[in-house]
C-alpha cells in the first residue's frame, strides 16, 4: 500500500457522545495535552456501514473545529458541517466515523489559542510564528487536496460535503495510494494507532507508546516512498526495532505486543495477515 504520512487516529461515535469524543480529542490533541502531536491537521468524516468518506477538511484548532461540526460550540452553518452531521445522524446512521491524521508538534500552525498559550504580544515574535506556521499549512493543504483527488478518482464524484475542491495535487495520486482506505478503517494498518481516540485519552501509556511510534511510521512510510515499495505493516516493526531514540520505549512496546493489538474500528484484511472483519466497538 502506497501512502505518505504518519498517525491516523480512529473514533466511531454515536450523536449522544460527540461531547466525550470532543474532550478526547482535547486531551489527546489539544494545546494543554502535552503531547507531541499538532493541534492541527487534516481530518475525514466517514459512514462506517460503508466505509465511504463524507468530508475531508483541515483545521488548526481539532478540538475546536470538531465542536463546531458537532453543534457544541457556535458557529455559521455556512461554516461548519453541523447541519450536515445532524440529518446524517437522524436519516442515515446511528454512527459516524472521524478520523484525525495527526501532524507532528513541529508541525504545529498558529491559531489564536496557540498565540495565548505562549503569550505571544510581541509582533516581532507574533510574525516569526506566522512564518513558522507557513509550511504547516502548505503541508495540511497539500494533504487535504490530494485526499480529495483519491476520492473522485476512486468513487467518481464529489465528496458529499465538500464545497470546495481544495488545492488539487498537479499530479494525480496514485491508484495504489491507501491513505483514503487508512483514513476510513477500511483495513487495519499499523499506521493507525491501535487504540480509538476515546481510549488514548484514558491511556498514558498507549499515548507514550504512540507518541512513540509516529516517528518511526514516518520513517518506514519515507523508507518505502524512496525504494519504490508499498507500506506494509512488517517494515514499520523492522523500523521500530532499528530505532535509537527512547529503547526503553521501544522495547516495552515490541514486549507488551502492543503491536499486535487491532485497532477496534477498522474492517477488512490487516496488511501482513488474512482478512478479518470486525464491527464497529458499542459505547454502550
């Protein structure tokens, strides 16, 4: 499988709990989580009966922006998906599926809650993280835009819920490229973490271990890209086991079989194994 980033967090939510899902992600993502992911990225809402992607957007600020989509923070309808979320939930399916491709914390573009948290007042520094934030954002742009040329190369129309067409790549991804497929679950990859984002948040450890494995994803996804290889889940546990940072992280993580462990939302085959299907987790 062809694809080129690193972390894909996976939740399955009912309308009821949208709220607790929007808390994960604050604790999980958010300025005050102290994690090494970005507040920002790309993220894809998907029907998990189907596995078909509804909207892929961008946002600087996850846990605000899913609160806006979701009717627990204000905002124009003509600006969010909140209309669109509420007739899906009362016409077509009890759950939705979000996922969140997660962007490392030197990825990190500005936003007016990141400025406060540093207490940036100085104009001088306010410009210099403007500048730093530039290649953030081409980097969400440039992923968005080709995640919305996969879908209308692969189902032939647009997306459901997109405006707007975003940056289309000059050069049309792949046929092999699995990012849309990794992004909806519809197979099980060890470039999604293995637990949902519900269950990271309650889970230090699996943070740490995921927190962990996002650079060694990126170098086995970059390691593929430069010999003309597929991604398959073998090369990221080869990577892992080469890796120098943190052993004592590394090691945990090949011992506890943490590895091992399918990430509950996703159906289909697992990359280095026969197919498997399983049903989307009850939070009942």
């Amino acid at each position: 499988m062809k694809a080129m980033w690193g972390t894909f967090l996976l939740e399955v939510y009912r309308r009821q709990h949208a709220r607790d899902v929007r808390d994960a992600i604050e604790r999980v993502l958010g300025l005050e989580s102290a994690s090494s992911w970005s507040t920002g990225g790309v993220y894809v809402f998907w029907n998990p009966d189907t596995r078909e992607p509804l909207y892929v957007g961008i946002a600087g600020d996850m846990p605000g922006r899913f609160a806006q989509h979701n009717g627990l923070r204000g905002c124009p309808a003509s600006g969010c998906k909140r209309d669109q979320i509420a007739k899906y939930f009362a016409e077509e399916c009890d759950w939705l599926g979000y996922s969140v491709i997660a962007l490392s914390s030197l990825s990190q573009p500005s936003t007016r809650r990141q400025r406060d948290s540093l207490g940036l007042e100085d104009r001088e520094l306010i410009e210099l993280n403007e500048a730093l934030s530039a290649e953030a954002l081409d980097e969400i742009r440039a992923l968005e835009g080709r995640m919305i040329a996969l879908y209308a190369q692969q189902f032939g129309k647009p997306l459901r819920w997109n405006a707007s067409p975003g940056r289309l790549p000059r050069v049309s991804p792949s046929a092999e490229d699995g990012t849309l497929a990794t992004a909806v679950g519809a197979l099980d990859c060890l470039l999604q973490a293995r637990k949902t984002i519900r269950r990271l948040a309650e889970d230090p450890e699996a943070m740490m271990f995921e927190e962990h494995l996002h650079g060694a994803r990126i170098t086995a996804v970059r390691a593929a890209i430069l010999n003309g290889q597929g991604f398959r889940n073998d090369l990221l546990r080869r990577h892992l086991e080469r890796g120098w940072a943190a052993p004592f992280i590394r090691d945990e993580i090949v011992n506890s079989g943490y590895l091992d462990q399918r990430n509950p939302v996703t159906i289909g085959p697992v990359l280095d194994a026969p197919e498997d299907d399983h049903e989307p987790p009850s939070d009942d």
